[in-house]
C-alpha cells in the first residue's frame, strides 16, 4: 500500500472537501469549495442540488492540483455528508431539490406525527419524528408541494449525489438511511410498514439500492474522470453519515466509545454493540453488522459562534483574524459563579424548533469577553445535556473524542473537559469527516479487514484535555440554574415561536 493514496469526499452543508490521504492516515491535500445557501422564507434553508457535483468536481480537481501527484495513485474513494434534510432527483436522475438539515419548515408536522405515530414509528426505527428528519420533510413535500413530490424519482443523501455522479449507480448505505428513521432497527432493512406510519406508502421506489458502508457502489466512469481529473475504473466505496465518519476519523471505535463534535451540529454519540431502546435518545443509527452508535443531538453547536462572528465580529471590521479575538477576548478571564448564560437555540433546540438563542444575567459591568464566554459555555452544556441522556439511557461511556472545528480553539475542549468532569481526546486529524470516508474506503478494498483495525493504522491522538477539579463546583452550579432557565422559558419560546406571522 506504500505510495497508494485514498481520496475521501466530505459533503458539508456548506462546503464540499476533497482530501488526500496516505496509507498512515497522513493528509496530502486539501481543497474546499463553499457553496450557496438559500432561505426562501424563515425556518426554510436550502442548496441548488446541481451546485454540489460542480463543487465536488471544483474540489476534487483543487485537489490533485494541490497535491501534484498523478491520479494513477489514487486506489479508492470513500464517500462522507451530512445527513437527513432532503435531497431528491427527479425521474430523469436530473437534479430536483436540496433542503439542508438546518430546515424546520416541517417542525408543525414533526410534532404532529410524533404526538400520533410516535410510538409506532420508534418501536421500528428507534427514532422519534423531528422537524428536519428525512421522512418527515417528504411528507412534508406531498401535503404542500404536491407537483414537486410527484415528480421525484430517487431520494438520497448529499454524499450519495457524489456518489451516483461518479458512477452512475442510484444507491445510499446504511449509516445515513437509519439515521433518518428509514430503516428497521436492529435488522437494517427497508421496511413498508415504516414508510405507510409516515404517510409515505407510494415511496418505497424512491428508495435506492441499499449498501453497507464499506460496499464498492460502482467505478469511477470515463465523463467522471473527465471533469474531475480522476482516473476511470477507481472503486468508489459508499462511505458514511458524516457524524459516523468525523468519529471513525478521530480515532473513536468499540463499545464505550464517545465522540462530541463542536460542529454546526451538537454531536453526541456513543458506539454500542446494540442499539440503546430508550424513547427520550434522539436516535439510533447502524453502520455496519453489530456496530450501532446512539446519538442525542441538535442545532446547537459551533453555529452559534458563527452567528456570533458573522453577525457582530466580522462587522465590526475585525477580518483579519476574527476567531483569533474571539478566542483572545475568551480567554481574558475564567467564568465566575454570577457571570451571564446563554442557551445556543439559534436554530431551535433538542426539545424543539419553537426554541430561541438568548442570553440571560447579563449587567451592566460584564463585557464582550463575558458575552463570548458565556456562548462558548452554552454550547458545552448543551452538550453535557445530551452526554447526560445518553446515560441516564443506559450507555456506559469509557472514552471521549472530540473534534470539529471548535477543537481549533484551545479553550473550548479544556471547558469541555471541566464541564463533562472527564478527560477528553483531540484526535491528530484536521479533517474527520474525510478520513472516516477514506477508512470506508481501505476497508472496502480490502486493505484492512475491519474498520477497528483501519481506525488504528490511520489515525493518531493529538492531545489529551484533563478535567480542572478546581472548577467542578462552579460549573456544576451554573448547569444546574441553566438548564432550569432553559425549562422555565420553554413555554415564552413557544408563544414568541407562534407569533412569527
């Protein structure tokens, strides 16, 4: 495998990557390409489906170009997206719609199923509805959009648009299906009854073949190569949800396993080799025989400090290096028992899309380095939140990986650490989320003969963060108060939510 490299393909809601990698896991090149977001109407975000392969051409091709190496060299792809929101081609395999996983247009519905078929649907797919959740948004479609339901041919998944481009096969595996609530749980299977509880009985065709994720799903084809610099005839393995990606490529693997991601998303999973049946765990996803992660999670990560940057930081003219003052303004002071909090619902919360963003405590002496300290603080309670569930769940959690891109700051995984009250891991890998679909890859080749052995062979742990005893008590405190606000003003957040005309 010496000099043999693996490309792995990373579908972002915002950007597409194409990273190179060798055989240790070493990363040889990058190259990103943003895309377009569009908000037709609040609580609606979507993407032009046809952008993502122009993109993921545009990527790829940066990449090689980066890297300077011949395309002969690259032995496999391995595919990697986000899950759930909604992307459907039409009958003709031509580009038809794209709404990102960040869409809660569906949230009345979502409740409205899961106040009615809640129980049913999570007896099969271990996942209650909620308002961005594959399923429900093609219901969503058929009671509002009749002529564009109508007109859909294949659903699948942001990485598998890649995918179909690059051979010509409609297919999709199992981590992304499940964690959309479309599979049987524990047998990984299509299921019609399933699709008759969400009102989607006449979809079952446009499900695609149904792969595991380390499956060959075709070969490169000459028109790819052509317009991305690849080399016709390269496997193209069908890769996995990002979340089940970024914790292979950050060095998580077996029962017991935690990986957090400080994304836009709040990730919070752990490996187990059943799936936790516990109705208050947001869902419950399999990536492969006897390999089940249970995940409690939300809209309420490192968004919120893009918000933030965007919104306050970038205008006030500081461009230059505007996470670098965040982080300098952060670290100016440690957060004292009285100081303000924040809950990170900018895009709703765990409990529902009715949820806001806000700030509370704040006085009259307390500065921008206090505002920031208290969002960065938000965003780890939330987490703790879902790490709490998680166990009170049943999961036994030995180790915590962090990553994504909050793990570039050096004071968000120390908070981390001191509000879980347990040392977490930085894995050495920048781009998770690429190297988990490349791990998809060696393994689908047959160069390692299961991802446990690939995780070890290719990736590495950066630093371990130890939990400061010092400040248990006071962080302790304040998640205590916090999550009391958060159940206080659960009800204002739902009247304010319902005013919005």
């Amino acid at each position: 495998m010496q000099g043999d490299l693996i490309l792995g393909i990373d579908i972002g809601n915002t950007v597409v990557k194409a990273v190179l990698f060798d055989a240790t896991g070493r990363q040889v090149a990058r190259h990103g390409v943003d895309g377009t977001t569009i908000k037709p109407a609040p609580g609606m975000v979507e993407r032009p489906v046809a952008e993502l392969w122009r993109n993921a051409c545009a990527a790829i091709s940066g990449c090689l170009a980066s890297a300077g190496v011949a395309a002969e060299r690259i032995v496999a792809i391995g595919l990697a997206g986000h899950g759930n929101g909604l992307y459907l081609l039409d009958k003709q395999g031509a580009p038809l719609l794209g709404i990102q996983s960040l869409d809660s247009r569906a949230a009345q519905l979502a409740t409205d199923l899961a106040a009615t078929r809640g129980a049913a649907l999570y007896d099969i797919c271990l996942q209650q509805p909620w308002p961005s959740q594959t399923p429900v948004l093609l219901a969503w479609l058929k009671a509002n959009q009749p002529e564009t339901y109508s007109r859909a041919g294949t659903l699948c998944f942001a990485k598998d648009i890649i995918g179909m481009h690059l051979t010509g096969a409609r297919a999709t595996e199992v981590s992304d299906m499940s964690g959309a609530g479309l599979l049987r749980l524990p047998e990984t299977q299509y299921d019609a009854e399933l699709m008759a509880i969400y009102g989607l009985d006449d979809a079952m065709d446009l499900l695609p073949r149904l792969c595991q994720p380390t499956d060959t799903v075709g070969l490169v084809t000459s028109e790819a190569a052509k317009v991305t610099g690849l080399r016709p005839g390269i496997p193209v393995i069908a890769g996995y949800f990002d979340v089940i990606a970024s914790a292979l490529g950050s060095g998580a693997i077996g029962a017991g396993a935690a990986s957090i991601v400080l994304g836009s998303w709040s990730i919070n999973q752990v490996f187990t080799n059943r799936p936790l049946h516990d109705p208050r765990v947001f869902m419950a996803t399999a990536f492969g025989p006897g390999q089940y992660s249970s995940m409690d999670n939300s809209a309420t990560s490192a968004a919120n400090l893009e918000w933030y940057v965007r919104s306050f930081i970038e205008r006030g003219g500081h461009h230059d290096d505007p996470f670098g003052l965040v982080n300098r303004l952060v670290g100016q002071g440690a957060v004292a028992p009285d100081d303000p909090m924040f809950h990170p619902f900018l895009y709703g919360g765990r409990d529902g899309a009715h949820q806001r963003g806000g700030f509370f405590g704040l006085a009259g002496w307390h500065d921008e380095g206090h505002v920031l300290r208290a969002l960065f603080e938000g965003v780890c309670f939330e987490h703790r939140r879902h790490i709490d569930t998680l166990r009170s769940a049943g999961a036994t959690i030995t180790t915590v990986i962090l990553s994504g891109g909050g793990t570039r700051s050096a004071i968000w995984p120390q908070m981390m650490a001191d509000i879980l009250g347990m040392p977490v891991t930085l894995g050495q890998a920048e781009e998770t989320g690429a190297l988990g679909g490349a791990i998809a890859a060696v393994v689908g080749i047959g160069r390692f003969a299961t991802e446990a052995e690939a995780v070890l062979a290719m990736t590495s742990v950066r630093a371990q963060v130890l939990p400061d005893p010092s400040s248990k008590a006071v962080f302790d405190r304040r998640f205590s108060l916090w999550a009391r606000l958060a159940s206080a003003l659960d009800p204002y957040w739902e009247e304010l939510s319902g005013m919005r005309l």
